[in-house]
C-alpha cells in the first residue's frame, strides 16, 4: 500500500510527529504556500487527509508537509512511512487500530452523499431540510433481506481521529422497524461501532464550529435544536460522551440541549458536561443548559415549554 493510502486516517499522528496540530485558529504566521499572515491553518475537519486550508487554496497532507518542511516526496514518504509503520516487505499484522482504520476507509468510500437518497427524505420527513455539510453519508445495506437506507454520521475526537460509526436503519423515509427473524431475534434501528478506542472528546460534527456551539445526545435532536433555536449543533450521541466532551479551542459559548428522562440521565450528563468545561482550559465563557419541561428530548413535536439555566465564567 502506499504511504498516500496507508495515511489515510492517521494524520493527527504524523502532525504530532512533526510538531504541527490541526486547528480551528489561523496560523498567526505566513501561510506556506502564498506567505499571507493570519490566513492558513490545518484543518482538523479535514485532517482525514491531512488537509490544510488557506485563502490561496486547499491543500492535502504531503503537499502541505513538502512546503512546510521544504523536503522531497520521497524523504518525506519514508519518514512518514517509519510514523505508522507502513512497510510494503511487513509480515507481522498490522495493529488492530490500524486494521480498523482501514476497515473504516474502506467503508467509508462506498457511502454517498445525502443529497437525493433515503436519508435526505428521511430528516425532511423529521422535519430537517437543511442537510449537514460534514460526518454524514448515506450507505444501503440489507437487514433480514430488507434493502435499507442508512445514515451513516461519523464521530470524530477534538484531534481529528475518527472514533465511532453511528447507523440509523430506513426504510421508506422511516426509521426502519424489523420483525423478529427466524432465530428469535430483532435487528435494532440504530446501530454504533466503535472504530477505535479513546478517552478524548469526540462528537458528531455537522460543520465547522464557531465561537457558539451547541451539543446535543442524538443525531435528530442536534438537528433539531439547531433548528429552533439557531444554535449550531453537534451529536455527541449518549450520555457517556457527552459527560466527558470539552469543547475545542475557539469556542466562547456552549449550549447544552439536554434530554428530559425519568432517571435524570439527560440532565447528569449534561450538566457533567457543563461543569466540566466550566472548569477546563479552554476559551469557554458562558455554558447555557437547556432541556424541555415535559420528558423527551428536542426533536419531540409536542409542545413542551423551555427551560434553561446560564453558567458564566
Ligand atoms: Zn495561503
């Protein structure tokens, strides 16, 4: 395989490797391309690939390591081949976060965009016209011989690394319900696996953040809030995540849309989370949690008055 291919998926460890981190603030000096200050930065949406982006262009992780460090490709490569171990003679097996990322490569590169399938008719069904940029695809699989719809939205740490794979079955526009098979056993509607282990913060990101940013448990009710409210909003889909999520740099204001349950577990969790970043080194300065008087969360039509308390730092 080559080093292109093989790096797909690892680039917050080559940068690491190099001394450079994706981020959402612009390099303070020159772009490397086009020399322009304040205007260049790696990107850790796109650090899938290692991509960089600038006023002047955009640009992928070798083109962008050639001109930061002026090496050749083929120096580089190696280098880049000893940091994740990619060697065309290797006999032993590659480690299981390696495999896994290639599994997911793999994977991912058969969903499409979701514009025009089953998911986009799907989320308007749900009430949701406006489809997110990023973290989601539409793949079809088969369930018990049903042909479904899938919308595939992928969880990525602060640093890039993708961490989950969040499923959710349709069929017709609707979130599939299956029948019990011939073993006694009924396929689940949603689905998460986990491509590798980590204790980072890691979230659903529909879209670039910004200095306010709203997180929410599920993937619909992200969409939802973001739409009632004109909070731009990420999935952190459950109440584990979401206890230890801390926002990545640059963001001022965070809003927390916490599902209302019978146990409480919305409001821990979403709580946990505000305090947490309350007490975290980052830019935060006001953390606002919010939940529905009545049980459910914010993607449940029925009316259901807002409730909200304001943490300032
Ligand atoms: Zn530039």
């Amino acid at each position: 395989m080559s080093t292109i291919e093989k790096s797909e998926g690892r680039w917050a460890e080559i940068y690491q490797h190099f001394g450079l981190m994706p981020s959402t603030q612009h390099w303070i000096k020159e772009c490397p391309f086009c020399g322009k200050k304040k205007s260049f930065r790696i990107s850790p949406d796109k650090i899938q690939y290692g991509g960089s982006i600038c006023t002047c262009g955009e640009y992928n992780g070798i083109q962008t390591l050639m001109q930061i460090t002026s090496r050749d490709f083929k120096s580089l490569c190696d280098e880049i081949d000893g940091i994740i171990g990619n060697q065309y003679q290797q006999s032993s097996e590659p480690s299981q976060r390696e495999s896994q990322i290639v599994k997911y490569n793999r994977y991912r590169r058969t969903l499409k965009k979701v514009k025009g399938t089953g998911v986009e008719l799907y989320l308007n069904n749900r009430g949701i016209y406006k489809m997110p940029k990023l973290a989601m695809g539409a793949g079809v699989e088969t369930v018990n011989g049903i042909k479904c719809d899938v919308m595939v939205c992928l969880a990525t740490t602060n640093s890039g690394f993708p961490c989950y794979l969040h499923r959710t079955y349709i069929i017709n526009g609707q979130k599939a319900v299956f029948k019990e098979n011939s073993k006694g056993w009924i396929a689940p509607t949603k689905k998460l696996t986990r491509i590798v282990e980590t204790t980072e913060s890691t979230a659903i990101r529909f879209h670039y953040h910004d200095q306010e940013l709203g997180v929410a448990e599920g993937v619909e009710t992200a969409k939802m809030a973001e739409l009632k409210y004109g909070v731009r909003t990420w999935s952190l889909l459950n109440t584990s995540i979401m206890k230890r999520f801390v926002c990545p740099d640059g963001v001022k204001r965070l809003v927390i849309f916490a599902d209302t349950d019978k146990k409480g577990a919305g409001h821990a969790a979403a709580f946990a989370c505000a305090h947490k970043n309350l007490i975290a080194n980052n830019d935060i300065t006001s953390v606002i949690v919010r939940w529905r008087e009545k049980l459910g969360d914010f993607a449940d039509t029925e009316y259901s008055r807002l409730m909200e308390w304001t943490f300032n730092k």
